[in-house]
C-alpha cells in the first residue's frame, strides 16, 4: 500500500496525520508572531491584558513546540552527508522568538 493511500484511509478514519500536525504548526506559528506583534506594538486584541497576551504568546511558543517535536519524531531521519562521513551535521530550525 502506498503511503498517499495509506494517508487518505487515516485521514478517513479521522486519525491525526502529518499533515494535521504541519496545519496545526503553521497556525500556531501565525497566531504566536501575531499576537507578538500586537504586544510589541501595544496594540489590544481581543480585549486581553498585557499579562495575558504575554500568557498567550508563551502558550502558543510551548504549544508549537509540542506539536513540531511530535512532528518531527514521526518522520524518519533522512542521512546527511555530513552522518556519512561521521560528522554531526546541525539542522537548521525555525525558532519562533519569546517574550521577555
């Protein structure tokens, strides 16, 4: 069974799939910078306070952060060039700043 295949029949059965996950990071990525933006601008949304927009923003950090680790450890590794040859090759990551 192809693994597009086996994808459709999860999706069917209404279980969580990659692409749930890289849904859910994306929109947890959106929602954190623009709530960040909002707080550094001193902009108010959704009527919340400063300290709880500051909660947000680090709910939404510690909750994308979640979710790409469990994203992340469903894939398989992929050998580097650099694991090859022995070295230890640093993937880049895209951090999302926090609140001071």
């Amino acid at each position: 069974m192809s693994e597009q295949n086996q994808e459709v029949q999860t999706e069917e059965a209404g279980l969580l799939t990659k692409r749930d996950f890289m849904v859910a990071c994306q929109a947890l990525a959106e929602t954190h910078n623009r709530y960040l933006e909002a707080f550094q601008a001193e902009e108010e949304i959704d009527n919340y306070s400063r300290d709880e927009m500051e909660h947000a923003i680090q709910n939404t950090h510690v909750t994308f952060m979640k979710f790409q680790a469990i994203l992340e450890a469903s894939e398989p590794q992929q050998p580097t060039v650099d694991d090859l040859t022995g070295d230890i090759a640093e993937e880049e990551t895209q951090d999302i700043p926090e609140v001071k």
